[in-house]
C-alpha cells in the first residue's frame, strides 16, 4: 500500500508518516516547507517540494506514483491570524484542497483522510461535543474546515470518491522517543508556549481568568498525537473496506484548564514560569471537550498516551532536546 501525506514535514504529518512506515505502508510526502521541516521527514519516506495549489505539482505526484489513498493535513492552523487574513485561510485550506481533489479524479484515486477541526462546531451549545452538535465556525479558519468537508460530501455523491473527516481537538505531545515534536515557527498552543516561556524566562500569558469552570480559565481536550495519529490508521483501514464517507471527533472526553496545563508544566519540567495575566481573547470558547463515542466503538479506537503527564513529559523531552527546534532553520 502506498499513501500520499501531504503536509508530512508538519507536527502532525511527520508523525503520521512514520507511524504508516511502521505498519509497512509507503509514504510519499508532500509539502511545501514552508511551516514543516526537512528534517522532520521520516527517511524511509520519499519528500516531494511543493505547493498542492500548482497543478503541475499535482500532476506529477500521480503520473510518478500510483496511490492508495491520501492523508491531507496540508493548511494554516492559526484561529487569530485567520481572522485578520481570511482570504489566505479560504486560499490555501478550501480552494487547494479543491485542487488537490480534482487531481485525485483525474488519478483515479478515491480514499482520502481529511485533517479537520473541532473549529467546525465554534462555541459550543453543550459538552461534550458530539457530531451531530451545530456547525457554526466563529473564524476563517474553522470555516475553510467546514468548507471542506462539505465538498467532501459532494465529492463523494457525484464522483464517488469517499473520505473521512478527522475533528481534531487539541493535538499535543511528542514522540516518547523524542524523535519527533512541536515546531511550529508562529506558535500558538499552549503547551510548546510554556515550556518555550520557561526555557527563554519569558512570562507565560494566561487571557482570561474569569470563565464560568472550575478556576476561571479555558478548558480544552488534549489529545496525543499518537493517538490522533493511530485514529488516522483506524480511518484509513475503514476506508480501505469502503467505508462510507463522515466524521469523526478525536478527544478523550476530559478537559483541563489552562491553570492545569501550565502547572504541569512547572512541575515536570521544573522550570520557573512566570504568569501575565491577560483580559479574555475574542471567540475563545469557555469549555471544549469531545464526545468520541463513535468513533471508539466503530473503530476501537482508545487513547494510551493522553493522560496529562505523558503528554506534557514528551512535550518536555522533545523541546530539552531541540531547544531551537528542528536542526534544518
């Protein structure tokens, strides 16, 4: 079997393309480098340097390999800068994964694994979320997700390629052999931003310390990459006996605060962190925690790696280890 990853020199992506390359599968990587990096690009894989919104680029990954299907987690990730800069979210997220889909058509290939967000559902009604919850994006960001897997549905009705959309909610973590982290060159999540914080002796920002939980700060679903990369294999084997297109959520179904995150952070890293305590940011939700039911008992899927302290613990042993990040800068 042979899958095209595209954003594979990404957080995600690169994890996702070792751990098909440990179940045997061949992996054919496709980014633009722009936000990935080289060396984060597992070996064994094949790198290929390019823009999935140039249609030559496209046409010469299918005429070079024949594929069984494709993983897309290729797109901008901010919430914040979306907002300020839509048409680069609805460009590069919608419009190129549009394009990406056509050169399928042409190639014959028709499985595809879509890198979605629980920004689809915006602030929510109740939690856990589940997937029938309204979706009602509060960014661009979360909007170009929906976008997709909206054409998605259509794609699949009219040209009978299928798919399955992942909801992420907060990926975090790193590889427990240290091999693989967070690199991300704007970062905006919280882990990676305490621990750089503590590492630079920098003050940590908390915005908003008056949030109706449990001690007046955003609660949020981790979820380890290894687990949300694992959800991916389940996804693909599914798709590989032709399973219909939908959606799934990709949480544990408990949150922790961000008071919660940040203390762990002090304790396993040992690092004296200082807080900034900010007034709350717009659209940041009080509470988002999954419901992955379905996905759990259609998949068997279940998380190993996302209690607290392990995430946190390979977060802190990859950025100990890479205090500027990847080597490639």
């Amino acid at each position: 079997m042979r899958v095209l990853v595209t954003g594979g020199a990404g957080y995600i992506g690169s994890q996702m393309a070792r751990q098909l390359l440990e179940n045997k599968i061949d992996v054919v990587v496709a980014d633009t480098l722009e936000n990935g990096h080289r060396a984060a690009v597992p070996k064994s894989a094949t790198l290929l340097v390019g823009n999935i919104g140039d249609e030559n680029f496209l046409r010469q990954i299918f005429a070079r390999d024949k594929f069984d299907a494709v993983m897309h987690f290729a797109g901008y990730i901010s919430m914040n800068e979306s907002i300020t800069q839509p048409g680069k979210y609805f460009r590069n997220n919608a419009a190129q994964t549009l394009n990406l889909l056509d050169a399928m058509r042409a190639a014959g290939v028709t499985r595809f694994i879509f890198s979605s967000s629980a920004g689809v559902y915006g602030n929510p009604l109740h939690v856990p979320i589940r997937e029938d919850h309204p979706l009602a994006p509060t960014n661009p960001y979360g909007e170009s997700k929906l976008m997709v897997e909206k054409l998605l549905r259509w794609y699949d009705s009219q040209h009978h390629l299928r798919s399955i959309s992942l909801r992420y909610f907060n990926a975090s973590g790193a590889t427990l052999d240290g091999a693989y982290g967070e690199d991300h060159p704007d970062e905006s999540h919280i882990i990676p931003l305490a621990l750089r914080a503590g590492m630079n002796d920098q003050p940590f920002q908390i915005f908003g310390t008056d949030y109706p939980t449990r001690d007046g700060t955003c609660i949020r679903d981790y979820v380890h990459v290894i687990d949300l990369c694992d959800a991916h294999l389940r996804a693909l084997d599914a798709l590989m006996r032709g399973h219909a297109t939908t959606a799934y959520n990709v949480g544990i179904g408990t949150g922790y605060s961000v008071r919660e995150i940040f203390d762990a952070v002090k304790k396993i890293s040992g690092l004296n962190i200082q807080t900034n305590l900010a007034p709350r940011r717009e659209g940041d939700a009080s509470e988002t925690v999954a419901d992955s039911t379905r996905l759990r008992n259609e998949f068997g899927w279940s998380p190993r790696y996302s209690d607290l302290e392990t995430i946190v613990s390979s977060a802190w042993a990859w950025h100990r280890a890479h205090p500027n990040g990847y080597a490639d800068k």
